[in-house]
C-alpha cells in the first residue's frame, strides 16, 4: 500500500474554496475506512493457515488419509467434494465406497 503525504497550505485551500474543516473530515473519513474495510478471507483446512484450501486438502485426505470429521466441519462441502474425487482416484474405490467412509 503506497500512502502519500501532501502539505498543503491554507491559502491554496482557500483557493481552491475548500475549507480546513471539510478537508479533515474527510482525511479522517478516509482514514477509518482504510482501517476498517478488510479485505476478503479464505477458509483454509489447516489450523496455522497452511495455505492448503478446503478441497485440497480433502483431496489429498481422500488419496492417502482417512475423512476427517473436525475438518469436514470446518470447510463443508469444499472439503467433502474434494474427499470424494481424491477417494475416487485410488484404484479399487468407487463413489459409494468413498461415501461410506464419509459418514461419521
């Protein structure tokens, strides 16, 4: 984020016909919706935010590890589908197999 400094000197202000007054609340103005406006998170599967995002890490759970109910829980349907299609991908699975594992 740049932030830029300006010094500004009343007499253009009054040039400008811009009084101290407006120019304050609107520099306050700004300032709290700058600190206010986040922006949008992501849910991510790991407790430390590991970067690895509900579908992946169903993914790779349903691949090479067991499902797993807390994440589930956390994540939804992202993780489920993930789980599902990982599941899938293992030779010898099929969809219902992998359902049957889901349930908890």
């Amino acid at each position: 984020m740049m932030v830029m400094i300006m010094i500004i000197n009343s007499s253009n202000l009054q040039k400008l016909g811009i009084s101290t007054h407006k120019l304050l609340i609107g520099l306050v103005s700004i300032i709290i919706l700058g600190t206010t406006v986040a922006p949008p998170t992501s849910v991510y599967a790991g407790s430390n935010n590991d970067e690895v995002s509900c579908f992946e890490r169903g993914l790779i759970d349903g691949e090479d590890h067991p499902f797993s109910q807390s994440t589930n829980a956390k994540c939804g349907d992202d993780y489920y589908q993930g789980f599902l299609q990982g599941c899938t991908s293992v030779d010898g699975n099929s969809r219902d197999i992998c359902e049957s594992v889901t349930d908890g």
